[in-house]
C-alpha cells in the first residue's frame, strides 16, 4: 500500500491537537480555509495560555504576544513578532502563497480608546489589503474580571466609531470572539478582523 | 506523485511518525512552499479520482462523501480518501530558472 488514508491519519493525530491543526494549516486549499486554520491556531496557543493566569497578569503586551508567537512556532507555523511591515506589527504569519496574516495585540486598561488606536494601526498602518492578506487579528488581553462584557462593550465602541461599510458578525470558533469587515482604505477590498480575547484575571476568593 | 508513504520509503522510517508529517508539513506550507496538497478518493472498484477539498469539506459537514461520478453517499469515506503532494508552481517555477 503506497497510500495513507485520512482515516489512518487522523488517527495518528487524534491526541495531537496542535499537530492536527499543523496539518490542517499546511493542507489548507485556499487563503479563506488557511486563515480559518490559523485562526484554529491562535485559540488553541491561547487556550494554553490562559491555563496559568496568575502567572501571566502581570506580563507585558510584548512578553504575552512573544509567548504566543513561539507557541505558534511550535505548531510549525511561521510566526513572527514586531516585523517590519509598514511599521513594526505585533503578530504576522506568513503562508504558502504569499498569504499573510496579521494582527496587532493590545493589554486592556479599561480605555477603548487606546484600542481603537491599535485597530486602526492594523487597519491603516500594516495591513495591504491585498488579495491573499485581507485577514487578520485583533488580540485583547485582559487581567480584568468578565472579558466577555469588555468584548461586548469594545465591539459597542467600535461601532460607534461609524467606520464606512463595517459590519460585524460573531465568531463561529470562539464565542468570546467576533469578526468586523469594512473596506480597505487602501484597496476597498473587504478586510476582515477578527477580535480574540485571552483572559489573564486571577483573583482566587479561597483564601480567608 | 507523493504521498507519506512514499517519504517514509525514501526516509526509511518504520512508519509515518509525526516528525515525518511535521517534515511534509513544512515543505507544503510557509514560505518554502515546495509542495501542493492533493485528495484522491479511491472507490471499492479501484478507480481513482481527485477530489476538490470543497468535496471533503461537504462529506465532513453531511457524514458522507457523494462518489464523483454515480452520486452515491459513502459514510466511511475516510478510509477511501487519500492525501498526496505534487511540486507546487513555485517550486517547478525556481527549478526552471536554475
């Protein structure tokens, strides 16, 4: 038997969640399906690091989006940090095809104004807008309790900000998470970002 | 055409271990690019076809795979459907100018 089905290896992979997303990435078909993966990839690095927030409240925005960017380079997928794409951008991943993925990344500090500053730096600043680079992210780190209503009040201020042609719509992998698309200022080909939280609150009512 | 079969051979591995496939991996993803994923659905008569990924994709959302030419559903398409790789563009592209 010259042939490997995907039955036998999805079987080889089934307790490997980063390695099956790995393979998901590399065989991805076209830029809409590999975004979709590496999107699959951010949570599955994010989930890990939202395991030990006590450990990471106190981090930096630099110091939690390296730790993403490595465990990302851990799933073999080509991340790097602070690139040098129209300005130095927090997160870009680069694929097969010249696809791009970028995103910018921003710790809270109950000031959405100061996020709004990091969106448009993504949207304005780094992003092309071109075919094959017209996705990306928007990561939120917060050591606040209740992410779920800072999500919700960001998405209200974004939205108000009444950019031309923006829509929203929620994310199908990450309820936490929501997608915005408006047209590029450059291009005005639909850009599409996908705003992700990681909680990093720790505040254990145990003690007496 | 490729398959992880095929590498393992080459390699001399045992079996198709995860640093094999993490090895694939990168030679069809990130920038080196070198390799193109493909499907190929073989059914019970032995006759081969490439599958379009959207095919995959719809099995996977409905629980089975329509035979590309008489429409039948298959529910255990996973055993019948095999990946394989073929030099990407880029990479026939870099050897035509070496």
């Amino acid at each position: 038997m010259t042939f490997q089905s995907i039955e036998q290896l999805l079987a080889l992979v089934q307790d490997k969640p980063a390695l099956e997303i790995g393979l998901s990435v590399a065989t991805s078909n076209d830029y809409a399906e590999w975004a979709r993966n590496i999107n699959r990839a951010v949570d599955h690095a994010l989930r890990q690091m939202a395991q030990n927030p006590e450990l990471r409240q106190a981090k930096g925005e630099d110091e939690l989006t390296i730790e993403l960017v490595s465990l990302l380079n851990m799933m073999d997928i080509e991340a790097g940090h602070d690139t040098k794409v129209g300005g130095h951008v927090d997160i870009r991943i680069k694929g097969k095809r010249d696809y791009h993925w970028l995103a910018e990344a921003k710790k809270h500090k109950q000031d959405y104004a100061w996020l709004m500053q990091g969106f448009q730096q993504l949207n304005t600043r780094y992003t092309t807008g071109l075919a094959g680079q017209d996705k990306g992210g928007f990561i939120v780190y917060s050591d606040h309790a209740r992410i779920d209503r800072t999500m919700s009040k960001w998405r209200d201020h974004l939205e108000e900000q009444k950019i031309e042609g923006m829509s929203f719509s929620n994310c199908e992998l990450n309820d936490l998470s929501f997608q915005s698309t408006h047209p590029h200022d450059r291009t005005g080909r639909p850009l599409e970002v996908r705003h992700i939280a990681l909680s990093i609150y720790f505040d254990p009512k145990d003690r007496i | 055409m490729l398959t992880f079969i095929s590498f393992k051979n080459v390699l001399g591995y045992p079996s198709v271990d995860e640093l094999l496939i993490r090895a694939v991996m990168l030679l069809a993803n990130s920038s080196v690019h070198a390799l193109d994923a493909k499907l190929l659905f073989i059914d019970d008569d032995d006759a081969e076809y490439e599958l379009d990924p959207a095919e995959l994709e719809d099995a996977r959302k409905e629980g089975a795979l329509a035979h590309p030419v008489t429409g039948a559903l298959i529910g255990d398409y996973e055993r019948k459907v095999f990946p394989f790789f073929v030099p990407s563009d880029r990479l026939i592209g870099a050897r035509a100018h070496a």
